[in-house]
C-alpha cells in the first residue's frame, strides 16, 4: 500500500504542476512574454499530469483554439483513464494496485 501511497502522491504534484504550467503561460501570453514551450506543456501531460492540464486548458481558456491541444490532451487523458481502469479492475490478480 505504500507504493499505492507514492503514486498518488506523484500524480498528485503532477497534475498540479501542469494545472499550474497552464495558467503560468495563459499569464505570460497576455502580457506577451516568453511563453512555456508546448513540448512542456504536453510532457506534463503525458507523465501523468493530463487532468491537470485539461482543467487548466478549460479553466483558463488556453490552447483551446490548436487542435494539437484540444484533441490532444483528452486523448491522453483517456489513456491514462484506460490504464488506471487495467490496473484496477482487469489486470491479473499480482499486478492490480488495489
């Protein structure tokens, strides 16, 4: 239960830094300066962090005018839903985390 504990806690501080990420570069292209590189923006998304960067998008309204990023990141997030239903449900007994 203890590595069930420090998965947690890495998505946790993930999904907010993406969701933080999100509102950083929201802020800084308002005021025109050097903005998040998108690669960033997607890394934090694919390791893990994509719920926090969906709300962040939809929060703040950003990225949400390139197709990369509003396709993009649900479709990361649904991936990351599918593997954390796997894990939890359909995996054979020694590999599931509950």
């Amino acid at each position: 239960m203890i590595v069930l504990s420090y998965i947690a806690a890495y998505l946790a501080v993930v999904n907010i830094a993406g969701f933080l990420c999100m509102a950083v570069d929201k802020h800084k292209a308002r005021r025109n300066k050097w903005r998040i590189p998108e690669a960033t923006l997607f890394l934090f998304a694919v390791s893990g962090g994509s719920l926090g960067c969906l709300l962040g998008m939809r929060l703040f309204h950003h990225k949400t005018q390139k197709p990369r990023f509003y396709i993009g990141i649900p479709i990361i997030f649904a991936i990351h839903l599918l593997i954390l239903v796997y894990f939890l449900f359909l995996a054979p007994l020694e590999f599931r985390i509950l």
